[in-house]
C-alpha cells in the first residue's frame, strides 16, 4: 500500500498552494515587524502587508509584500511546543552558511530573537520565484523533462552532501557521530510525546531499531525533509533554485538523507507508477547509481533497515502534527487527518524490519 496515494497529491497541492489572508491564530503586530525589518533587513522599504502561506504543518510562514520586493518570514508557533522542535534559528544559520557557496537556497536576511516583536522567534529571507512541484510524478510533464527534473533534485542533494561543513562554518551545527541512534532516540521521544494511541508496530520499532542500527560511515550536511514539494524549480528550466524547510537539518548520516528520497520509490506515489522509464521517471537502481557516482560512493548497504527507520520517522512526524492538532497550536486544519496515516506507517516500517531480519 502506498503511504501517499495520487489522489492525496492533488489534495496536498490544492491545500498548500498560494496565500490566505493570516489566521486568526497566528496574527501578529504588523508595524512592530515593519519596524524591526526598517532596522534589521538591507534595502527594505514599506509599507508592508503580510499574507500566510497555506502550506507548512510545523511552522507558520509568511508572504510579506512591499511596493520595491516581497520576502518569507519563518515564525515559531505559538503556544506549547515539544522540546527541539520549530527551530527557525538553526534554519536561518544554514541557510546563512549555504548562500555564500552558490548552493540554491533563499538569501537570508535577518534573525529575530527577541519574541516581543511578533510573539515567536522568526526570520526574514527573500522570496524565490519559480515552481514548486507537488506530484513527485510530474503528470503535466513530458518524459523528458520528468528526468530532467529528478536528475536536478539528486544532483542538488549529492552537492549538499559534498559541501564541507567545517569549510562553511557550521562545525557544531550537529554532533559527528551515532546519527542514526540520537535520531531514534529524538523521533521516539517526540512520538511519546504526542501518542494519543497505542501501537504494538511502532513499540516493536522502538525496540528493534536502535538495536540494529547501522554505524555511520560519513558525517554530512543533512536536509532531513529532502523532497520535489521542498524546494523551487526554475520556471522554465529542471534546476533547482532553491532548497527550502531546513528545520529538521544537521550534521549526520547522509545515507539517511538519501533513503528517505527513496521512499517515494519504495512505498510512496512513485511506487504506483508500472513503468517508469516509459514516463520517463529514473528507477529507483538508476537513482542509486548516479548518487553513488556523484558522492564518490561504490554502492550502499541493505536498504531496508533505512526504509524501516524512515517510516518510523514519518510515524513519528505525523504523530506530532496529531500531538499538536490535539494541543490546538496546529498551523493545518488537516493536522487531524494525520492520525490515519500513522497506524499505516507503523506497519509499513515493521515490514521492512522483517525484510531487514527482524
């Protein structure tokens, strides 16, 4: 069964695209941010209107319109949240140490940490144009440019994998080392925090995979969240222009990174498709090879105890949108839904532990 069927995809696009007028729930004062970006952000001139973003379950973002240009902001939520979540500060120091090397991310402007100026921890950076890719199988393409535009999202990946951390200045970004074990650890604590249900599949995980988990042989910039629907492709050509949602990237296993982008392969909308290379699509071997080409890499361990602990990450994200739809801080009215998907999860993460020898 596949975690994200095509008729969710056209749901998820219809549901995340564009701008609403802010909600209720997330408005701040707009001329105390006015004043802090008159201060703060180089070139800005107002007035300024702020439109939400539909899309974004974690945190609130912001279309914020002036005559000469418009920019993002990125908030924390209000009200409770888990511990090491919403971390927008981390997402604009990446961000910050990425821009100067030409990788494609948005140019950051400016972090604001004192919460008196709009209620939450935020930053402002400038707003990309381009597309933004919802159906990872590109229906409105030709065969052609579907390859085109999954070679660029691997080809951008392999370069964040490439890039030396310390060289960009992000050494203490994230601890080198037992990755896999500290992420376990951070996605159980994170699901018990939120659980509003008990599910034998998920404790077995919880078990099985920090008992299993393989050593990391690499330490990288890590995304975490790598997918068509986080960056922006140019409008007219299969390049990436930039990567966004940084708030899950580290230093880590970039095996980690890689895997969860297989998913899409191995139970997710690309996993329904009979021939892929008839529609142009790479296989999930043609993926493979070039990223091992690319990162210098002559070819990857078993694949399942990865695919197992990426749906258990997925389990545990979901579960702590349901935590937050529960405790009313929430940015989608859809947050509920979610707790569908995790029972779904669990079971699709424990069929791989048995394809990995649990």
């Amino acid at each position: 069964m596949a975690l994200v069927e095509p008729s969710d995809e056209q749901e998820r696009e219809a549901l995340n695209t564009g701008v609403k007028p802010v909600a209720e729930s997330h408005r701040f004062d707009e001329g105390a941010l006015a004043e802090w970006m008159t201060a703060n952000v180089e070139g800005y001139e107002g007035p300024l209107q702020a439109r939400q973003f539909k899309g974004g379950q974690s945190n609130p973002t912001y279309q914020l319109v002036t005559p000469r240009q418009s920019y993002v902001m990125r908030r924390k939520p209000p009200g409770k949240l888990l511990p090491s979540a919403h971390a927008v500060d981390r997402e604009f120091r990446v961000i910050s140490a990425l821009h100067p090397t030409g990788f494609p991310v948005a140019r950051p402007y400016g972090l604001c940490t004192d919460e008196s100026v709009v209620g939450t921890m935020f930053y402002v950076m400038e707003m990309v144009e381009g597309r933004v890719l919802w159906d990872q199988s590109l229906p409105a393409y030709s065969p052609p440019e579907r390859h085109a535009i999954h070679m660029a999202a691997l080809s951008t990946l392999a370069a964040l994998h490439n890039t030396d951390y310390k060289v960009v200045g992000l050494e203490g970004f994230g601890r080198p080392g037992n990755y896999m074990l500290r992420q376990i650890d951070r996605w159980t604590k994170q699901y018990k925090a939120s659980e509003t249900q008990h599910l034998e599949t998920i404790e077995r995980l919880i078990e099985w995979l920090p008992r299993t988990a393989p050593d990391d042989d690499q330490t990288t910039i890590v995304h975490a969240d790598y997918r068509l629907d986080n960056m922006i492709m140019h409008a007219t050509e299969p390049r990436v222009v930039a990567v966004l949602d940084w708030e899950l990237a580290t230093l880590g296993n970039p095996l980690a990174d890689f895997t969860y982008v297989l998913m899409q392969w191995v139970n997710g909308s690309l996993s329904t498709i009979p021939d892929l290379k008839a529609r142009g699509i790479p296989t999930m071997d043609e993926y493979i090879a070039e990223y091992c080409r690319l990162t210098g890499r002559e070819g990857l361990p078993d694949l399942n105890w990865f695919f197992a602990y990426n749906a258990f990450r997925l389990a545990g994200i979901c579960q702590g949108i349901v935590g937050r739809a529960r405790d009313g801080t929430a940015n989608s009215p859809q947050a509920a839904a979610m707790g569908a998907r995790v029972p779904l999860l669990g079971e699709a993460a424990w069929k791989f532990a048995l394809a990995a020898g649990a």
